[in-house]
C-alpha cells in the first residue's frame, strides 16, 4: 500500500502514469460530455488536471508533467482534429497552464487555495490571465489553421470562458482532495438528506428545459442557494465536487439538446450556461473559502487564546512559587509554612494521627556574622538550609526558613522516639557540611533543634506547638547547642 504522505511529497512514477491517464480521459470526457454538437466547449478540464498536479508539487519535475500532459492531449484530440491542428492548440494548452501557474507562483499566493486572498490571486492568474492570452492564440489557430468560419472575437471569447471556468472548478476540486482535510465535520442524517434532495432538484432543473411549473420558472437559478446551503454545511471539498459535477451535469444536458435556458440560439445558450457556472462558482466555491477561512481564523485565534492562558498558568504557577519561596536559600518561606502547618493540622486532626514541628537555630550565627562577614553568613544558611531540605527529602516531611537563622520543618513522625531520631539526623547532616566557625566551641557550623508532638484536638492548636517547639529549642540552646531536645508532652 502507497503510504499518503510518501506519495504526494513527490510525484514518483506511479503519479506520473496516473496523471497521464487522468488527462488523457479528462479530455475524452470534455469532447463527450461537455462539446456541443455545433463545436462550442461548455467547460474544458483538462488544463485543470494540469495546473492542479503543478501546484500541488510547487513546480516539481514539471518539465515531465508538461511532457505527459502534451502527449496526451494530441493523442486525445487526434479524433477530433487534424494533427497539425491538434499539436498547435495542444501547445496552447500547455503555453495557458505554465503561464497561469507562473503567475500564481509570482503572486505569492498559498497553493492550498483555502484563504480569500489566495483564491482571487489564483482567478486573476489562472482564469483571467492566463487564460485569455491562450484564447487570442487558440482564436487565430483555429480561424487560420482550422478554417472556422466564426468571429475572431466569439472564438476568443468561447475559448477563454471555457477554459477559466474549467480551472476555476476543477483546479480547487483536486486541491481540495489531495490535501487531508484540516478538521473532520460531523455530518448528520440531515446533512445527507439536504444532499440527496438538492442532488435530485439539480437533476430537475437541468432536464426541466426551460418549463415552468404552475406558473413558477424552473431554472439553473434555483440552484443557488443549495450551492450556499452545502457550502456552509459541508465545506470545500463537498462544495466543488457539487458544483463540478453541475457544470458537467449542465453540459451534458446541452449536448443531449435538453436546452436547460429554454429554446435559445446555440452560442447564447453556451454563454448563459457559462455565465450560470461563472455564478455558481462564486457562489459555492468563493463562500465555502470564506467560511473556511473565517472558521481557520477562529481556530487560530482559540489556539492563542488557549497559549496565551497556558502562558498565564504557567506564570501565576510561577508567582506563586516565587511568593512561597525565600529568595536566599530557594526553600519555602515563612508564609509557606504557615499554610502548610494549617494543612497539616486539618489533616492530622481528621486523622487523629500525631503532628511534629521542629524549630531549628543556626548557633552562634551573630558571632558568625561579625566574623566573616553577611556575605558568608548567607552562604551558610544556604548550606544549611540545603542539607536541611535533603534529608527531610527522605524522609517525606517539609522544611521552610521560619526567619532570620531559623528553620521550622513539620515532620510525619509517628511518636516521639521517631522525632527524636529526626532531628538527630538534622543536626548531623549540617555538622557534616564541616563549615568552619572559629567562634563555636564545636569549631564548625552547627545547628540547634527544639521539637514538639501532638495529635491535635479541641482544646490545643498550631500555634500552641510552635509555642514548645520553641521552648524545646531555647532548652537545646542553653544545655550545649549541636542537639535536639524534644518538648514535654502538649
């Protein structure tokens, strides 16, 4: 199996031989289908299957594709005219395409054709363009060389008519389904149905020729608004298919002499056909390109909104980490603790599970200051705070500056060994950083830890263990410093 995005990154043999095959019955199918008996083309595709395989690959390997596609326009045309005669419109052909896709190229324009602004510079070098200057070459042709008998300026006109509606139908229909659709609509069993009746009202007016039903005139115009309708609903690839499928619908009927405008002459019968389609591609394809554009508008808009509300989280994210967080050691601060004490509390409360708070002190750190200077002491309690953080870390409890030189962690001991273990692993972690501190009797940097434990209740609260954690600390301060001391029962 052809995988879909190998097989239009690059047109490969297998394309090759398939838009060969594909123009080649395109051209069969104009001369069937959409040729008048009197000569007169209603709508030619070919130059659309063309432009279409140009645009889609930017120009690659175009040198090959004309080539192929020149070929099979001789051999296709040679039923229908003299050899000399088929090779030279055959280079009109190829001379409209590479003019129009020049012109494109040149305007800059998106070759996805799904914006405004895309689709007019594309009419302007397609249909308009490159178009007409294929007509006043193919009129000549066609007079000299053919012996036409019709007026220079009717010729031109009938060429370049046919040949622009034909790449303004058909070049956005095989855009359109050679590019995955960007978003998938969900279509309803009413969608279906509208599609099936507007199918069947088409199919009435193009064989109604010209009638009218109880006084009402059934005509092409009636539908326009269905054009409108399944473009809003269905979107660009539905919208050109309909309307190709009408134009060589509409052609058809003209070749059969159903004579769908009433009973006109041959060369105003083609030129309302042609006005109609004219119409129905503004109608059909230029609004399902608004509407397409307006919705990848709002997906584009929805998409920065919803960058830019990601961009906001993340920065309130930001703010509130930077409001918990002491700027000096990159622990949480005073204000974080305090929710978290409160949190915890709650929580051991319901629980009835014990709750443990230790105050710590970095000792004689007053004396460390004057001696080292603020610059150093802040370098400490970096440290400290550190290897504080690292080994509450492992033991799944929360450690924050409390202010100043003072730590607070709030520790899931179950009793009060646990805690006293705890911080005993505290205040060896900060005596192994081995910061010299010539003014401590320890002769390093040490810290002092005062713990309180209680299983909350009605009659005590936070701010009571903070209370004994506190005083267990002035305790380990006076009997020595470098140890922790564990508050009396609460």
């Amino acid at each position: 199996m052809i995988k879909r995005a190998t097989f239009w990154e690059r047109p490969g043999w297998l394309f090759c031989i398939l838009l060969f095959l594909l123009h080649f019955a395109s051209v069969k199918l104009t001369l069937f289908c959409a040729v008048t008996p009197e000569k007169v083309v209603v709508v030619w595709l070919p130059n659309a299957v063309l432009l279409a395989a140009l645009v889609r690959f930017n120009g690659q390997r175009a040198p090959l594709m004309a080539a192929l596609t020149f070929s099979s326009d001789i051999l296709a045309n040679l039923g229908t005219f003299p050899l000399h005669e088929a090779v030279l419109l055959s280079i009109i052909n190829l001379f409209e395409v590479m003019l129009s896709f020049l012109l494109m190229r040149r305007s800059g324009a998106t070759f996805r054709l799904q914006r405004t602004q895309d689709l007019l510079r594309f009419v302007v070098a397609g249909p308009i363009a490159g178009t007409l200057a294929a007509a006043l070459m193919a009129a000549v042709v066609m007079q000299q060389i053919g012996g036409d008998t019709t007026p220079y300026l009717t010729l031109a006109r009938l060429w370049w008519f046919g040949d622009a509606l034909g790449l303004l139908i058909y070049t956005p229909m095989l855009l359109a389904f050679t590019y995955p659709p960007r978003q998938r609509r969900r279509r309803t069993w009413l969608d279906d149905a509208g599609l099936a009746l507007t199918l069947l009202l088409a199919t009435a007016v193009l064989f109604a020729q010209g009638r009218t039903i109880d006084s009402f005139p059934v005509t092409p115009t009636l539908l326009l608004p269905a054009v409108a309708v399944i473009a809003f609903r269905f979107g660009i690839r539905m919208t050109t298919l309909f309307v190709a499928l009408i134009s060589l619908g509409m052609a058809m009927t003209m070749t059969a002499h159903f004579k769908p405008f009433g009973d006109v002459p041959v060369y105003l019968e083609t030129l309302h056909a042609q006005e109609f389609i004219l119409t129905l591609c503004i109608v059909g394809i230029g609004f399902a390109v608004m509407l397409n554009e307006l919705r990848m508008r709002e997906r584009e808009l929805e998409s920065r909104v919803q960058e830019r509300t990601q961009e906001l989280e993340q920065s309130n994210q930001l703010l509130a980490a930077m409001s918990a967080t002491d700027g000096l050691t990159g622990i949480a601060n005073r204000r974080r603790f305090d929710q978290m004490l409160n949190a915890e509390w709650s929580r051991a409360w319901r629980g009835r599970q014990p709750l443990t708070v230790a105050m710590l002190d970095v000792d004689l750190f007053k004396q460390y200051n004057d001696h080292y200077g603020h610059q150093a002491g802040d370098e400490v309690l970096r440290e400290v705070a550190q290897a504080l953080a690292a080994q509450v870390r492992r033991c799944g409890d929360f450690v924050a500056r409390y202010g100043g030189e003072e730590f607070a962690v709030i520790s899931q001991s179950t009793d009060a060994e646990h805690a006293r273990t705890t911080a005993g692993m505290m205040c060896a972690a900060v005596e192994a950083l081995r910061i010299p501190h010539a003014l401590s009797p320890h002769g390093v940097v040490t810290v002092s830890v005062g713990m309180a434990v209680t299983v909350p209740d009605a009659d005590s609260d936070a701010a009571g263990l903070l209370k004994h954690a506190d005083a267990a600390l002035y305790r380990a301060k006076q009997l020595g410093r470098n140890r922790a001391e564990l508050a009396d029962a609460l």
